[in-house]
C-alpha cells in the first residue's frame, strides 16, 4: 500500500542531526516529517549505542547550541529524579557513567526518552509527524528540484512531497538517490592538499563501523555466550587486546577493572554508562559498561559500495565480530590479578541496546557519503600544528562551531589510526549546501568535508549542530522564499547568522562570552566581520576579556570589523602615535561617529564590553 504525505521539511534520518534540524525547523514555524530506519531517534547518541558523548573541555559552558545544552541537561536531569544524585562527589556536573571518555554517559534508551520529550510539543501541536522503521527508496527529481521521496516499511510505501528535503541518514543514503554529486572514502593529495592524504583517491578507503553493546559483571556467574562463528579468525585477525598503540608508537597497556601500573584508568570505565556506586554506595546496583573498542570496530569491507546482498553478509560478519570480542571478554582477556583468564560474569545486556541479540540496533557510524558542497572543509583549516592562532581557519559563513581532535579509526585497506590535535574550528555554511539540487542540505555526517576532516565533524555535538542549521536554514529559507544557495552568496547571509545567535548557536568561539552574555552578539558579529584579523591577544586565546581594553595590535581590525557590520568600507581613524597605548576612547569615538553612534558610554581606554555596548543600538 502507498499513501502520500505533504510538509514543508522533511528529513530524511533520524540521526543526532535529524532530531536537531526537527527541532529547529519546528522552532521556526514548519511543518516537518521526520523518517528514522529504526524504532529510535537519536543516531549515534542512543541507536548505535554510543551515548558516551564525545565532546570538548569547554563543553558544560561553551562550544555547543543552547539546544544541544538543553538535550544534556535532560539526561541529567533524568538521573537526579530517578536517584537523587545532583552531582559527581567532586561537585562537577553530574555523569551518570562517570566514563573516563566523556563527561556525560548514560543509558540509550534515557537518551531515546529526552528525545522523545524534546520532540513532543511539535507532534502533539501537529507540526511534526514521525515515521519510524522507514528508508528512503526512491526520489523524483525535475529542473534541479526533489519534489518527492518515497519511504519503505514494513506495512508499504510513503510518498513525501515537500518544499525542502534534508539527509540526515548516517550514510549519506538519499544523496544517491536525488542525484546530488558525492564523494566517498580517501581523496587524493592533489585534490585536496592534504599532506596525509593518499597520492591518488580510495573512494573504498571508509573508516569502519562498530556494533557497541551493554554489559555488566557478575563475579562468581558465567554468562558466556557460545562461541560465535569463525571466532578464531576474527580474534587473531583485529587482534583482541587491551593494549593500545600511542601517537608516538608506544604501548598502552590497559587491564580490565583496576588501574595499570602506568596510571592508565580501566578499560571497564572507558565509556561506563552507568556508575552503580555513583548512585548506590551500598554496591547492590551493578556497572553498565558500552563496549567500543579497536577490538570491535569493523574496517574489512565497505558498507557504502556494498550490494544488498554484501551489505547483509558485512553486517552479519560485523555483529559477530563484536560478539566475539565480548567471549574473549569472558573466556580469554589476561585477568588483572595475573590468575588466568577470562571473566565469564560479563553478563550481555540486551534490554539496554533495545534489541535481542544485544548489541546496538544500528552500527556505530564514522563516516558516509559527503556532498560535493559549495564549501570544503580540509584537514588544513582545522589542525593545530604550525599555527599559532587559538582559533582554526576563519570561515565567514559560519553556522555553528565545534572542536575535536582529527580522529580517524583503521578504515578498508588502511590500518592506520589517527588522532590528531585540532584548534576550535567553525562549520560553514556552505558546507551544508551541496552543488545540486537546489532544495536538498546535508544535516549529518555528509557535509562538504575530506576524509580526513570529517574525522573531526563526525561527533556529537558537531552533528547536532549541522542539524540544527540545516533546519534552521531550510525554515530561514521558506520564510523569505528563497533557496539555500541564494542565502549563502548574498546579503541575507548575515541575516540568517543574527537569526542564528538569536536562537543560542555560537558561531565563533568566545570561551567568556557564552550564550546569554549582554555581550554574545555583538561579539560573535565583531568576530565574523573579522574583528581577529590583527593576530593580537585576542587572537591568541579564545577568551574575549570584555572587561579588558582592546590592544592596539586588535583596534584596527576591530573597527574595520565594526564599520563592516553597518556595510561600510571607510578606514577606522587610529592614530599611528599612540602605537604603544591601547585603543583610545577618542579613535573609537571617532569610528563610531562615522556610523552614527554613540561613545558616552566609553572609557579611556574603552573595554572590549563598552565597545559592545556602544555599537548594540546600530545592530
């Protein structure tokens, strides 16, 4: 049976970034349908097991959207109700898992209920409608234009007509089917000028995938599993083992429950999601432990190239994979007393992961198709070495910000790992909108990046972030009838970014002045008018100082940045004799004065907050 549905959005995927562009698109006005493979929303947060979220130190005050922010305080909240525990014993922001990974692990399924409770305004307002266990099939496609796509499920077929479509599937899977020119697996070198890239492209070169499951221990019971098909091919060819390889080569021995003899902290708390004594000191709550390791991560073949027939015969392989690192878990790991082997209390946990056989409804995903975009990220504009700026490469057309280490796993026919440290870095804009067609934006982990640097835009709160611009563009876009590209190249651009940091998404990184500072937006405008284009102090720390005068090495590029705001292209006045004073209230006085301000409010020097002050009535 087919039925036909109509909407202004839909969104294909219900990944981490499919929630946020729902609830984006839905915060602005449209109707929305969002369609998910499985029965649970959230993609990589609760579907594919990873709710250990991979984040940045500056997380519980900066660097993520004030609706990814509400999303983790949710889950917190959820565990203060159900334990009454408010906080970790040090007083830090609470962590159910207390994971050494991440400063929030939790169990999926309470990931799955936030979600849920975040989304249910719109259904019942009738703005939103959900189809679950659904995959895209097909797409019609005229004069640059999707017009429809169906959906298959179990019970039939869906025909979704709407003005904007967004793939927010892990694999990039309606691109193919809307024509959109992608790319997969490894560049060369030579198209991106990337120094790790390969001499020539490996479009099958695609980081592998993991099945995570749940597991708690049982001292004194034997919960192994039986040997799961060609488990000695599989152990001896990932290996199986607890010891890690460091950047600069050396070894890293973990063991199983207690602290190794170098520091390292156990492999049972790397992404514990939930801490039994954290909420019962008594010891009668048991540990929930996530398992993703290199152990388990598949990188043998390539899901995306795959026929349907080898995609079943790859997952299969990949379930049992993971299935059989948890019985050398339990049969064969070097226990940490040095008393033999094995640990066969490691009890499966199939009510965790939602399904029978316990591991995670949907693979744990790292990479996907990526869409030719209109802008690129490289490995170039976000790696740290060489640069001597805090900040990554500035991109104007920003639309949200993120920060993680250049973090690649083994992928097909290449074993190397990568973990390479990065500098805050920006999301363009242009690297959510692909060449053609016109109406379709990329809300995942199929932006305009390289094989490299997606290894870097693929985590959490960085999904949740496209997402969330997606849907906010798409709605942005239907508001004042235009296209994603049209918003893009012309003025509207700084339009759609005002409405941005309206709604809580920082587009630059402003460590001091987060979200609801008095100073938020004319900072963050400042910062994108290029503002830190003098390489000055500011330039060097992501901390503003508002209360701090602006140096003299920041002043011109600073009141160029003003004068940009308001359209202009006049030189601020600065006075080349006071080269080793700060910027002074009369040469901001004067800059002001050529865009009709005010600097009564100024001192001598004026701060970084009163120059704030001064230019918010121009904004």
């Amino acid at each position: 049976m087919n039925t036909s549905l109509s909407c202004d959005i839909a969104i294909i995927g219900g990944s981490l970034g499919g929630v946020a562009a729902a609830l984006a698109a839905c915060d602005n006005g449209a109707s929305v349908i969002l369609t998910e493979a499985t029965d649970w929303l959230g993609g990589q947060a609760t579907s594919q097991g990873v709710s250990a979220l991979d984040e940045h130190q500056y997380i519980e005050t900066f660097g993520a959207t004030c609706r990814y922010a509400a999303f983790r305080e949710a889950i917190r909240d959820h565990y203060r109700r159900r334990y009454g525990v408010t906080a970790m014993p040090d007083g830090s922001p609470l962590n159910p898992g207390d994971g050494w990974v991440s400063a929030l692990c939790f169990e999926p399924r309470v990931g799955v209920a936030v979600i849920e409770t975040m989304l249910a305004p719109h259904i019942a307002g009738g703005r939103l409608t959900v189809l679950y266990n659904h995959i895209p099939v097909s797409a019609v496609v005229q004069d640059d234009t999707i017009s429809s796509v169906t959906m298959m499920s179990a019970n039939g077929s869906v025909t979704i007509t709407a003005r904007f479509f967004l793939d927010a599937t892990d694999l990039g899977d309606l691109l193919p089917l809307a024509g959109a020119p992608w790319v997969t697996g490894a560049e060369s070198c030579d198209d991106t000028g990337e120094a790790d890239a390969p001499e020539e492209a490996r479009p099958g070169e695609v980081q592998g995938f993991t099945f995570c499951f749940a597991v708690e221990h049982c001292p004194g019971e034997d919960h192994t599993i039986p040997k799961p098909a060609g488990y000695e091919r599989l152990r001896d060819a990932q290996p199986f083992t607890l010891t890690l390889t460091g950047s600069d080569g050396s070894p890293r021995p973990f063991r199983v429950f207690e602290t190794g003899p170098t520091g390292l902290p156990p492999f049972w708390t790397y992404r514990r999601l939930l801490s039994g004594r954290l909420f019962d000191p008594s010891g009668a709550l048991r540990d929930i432990a996530m398992i993703n390791w290199n152990a388990n991560d598949y990188h043998h073949a390539d899901l995306i190239g795959a026929t349907p027939e080898e995609r079943g015969r790859i997952l299969d392989e990949a379930k049992r994979l993971s299935l059989s690192f948890l019985h050398w878990l339990q049969t064969e790991v070097p226990r940490d007393d040095g008393s033999g082997c094995g640990y066969p209390g490691l009890r499966l946990l199939p009510d965790v992961m939602g399904t029978a056989d316990g591991l995670s409804k949907a693979p744990y995903i790292r990479e996907s198709r990526r869409i030719r975009a209109l802008r690129r990220v490289t490995a170039g504009d976000i790696l740290a070495a060489g640069r001597t700026t805090a900040r990554a490469v500035h991109f104007p057309d920003s639309c949200g910000v993120g920060w993680y280490f250049m973090d690649l796993h083994p992928a097909v026919g290449n074993p190397r790992s990568m973990f390479a440290p990065t500098l805050p870095f920006q999301i363009p804009l242009g690297a959510l909108i692909p060449q053609r067609p016109a109406n379709l934006l990329a809300a995942c982990k199929n932006i305009g990046t390289t094989h490299l640097s997606n290894g870097a835009y693929r985590l959490h709160p960085v999904e949740w972030n496209i997402g969330e611009a997606a849907g906010a563009l798409a709605a942005f876009c239907l508001a004042h009838s235009v296209q994603p590209r049209e918003v893009w190249e012309g003025a509207l651009l700084r339009f759609f970014q005002r409405h941005l940091l309206e709604q809580g998404v920082p587009l630059e990184w402003t460590v001091d002045v987060p979200p609801g500072h008095p100073h938020f937006i004319p900072t963050q405008l400042l910062l994108l008018a290029g503002a830190l284009d003098g390489n000055g102090p500011r330039a060097a720390s992501l901390a503003i100082a508002p209360d701090q005068p602006v140096d003299r090495a920041d002043a011109p590029a600073v009141l160029r940045a003003l004068l940009r705001i308001v359209g202009l292209s006049t030189e601020p006045v600065i006075d080349p004799a006071l080269h080793h004073q700060p910027l002074s209230r009369a040469e901001t006085g004067a800059t002001l004065a050529l865009i009709g301000g005010e600097a009564d409010c100024l001192s001598d020097p004026p701060t970084w907050g009163e120059l704030c002050t001064a230019m918010r009535p121009l904004l």
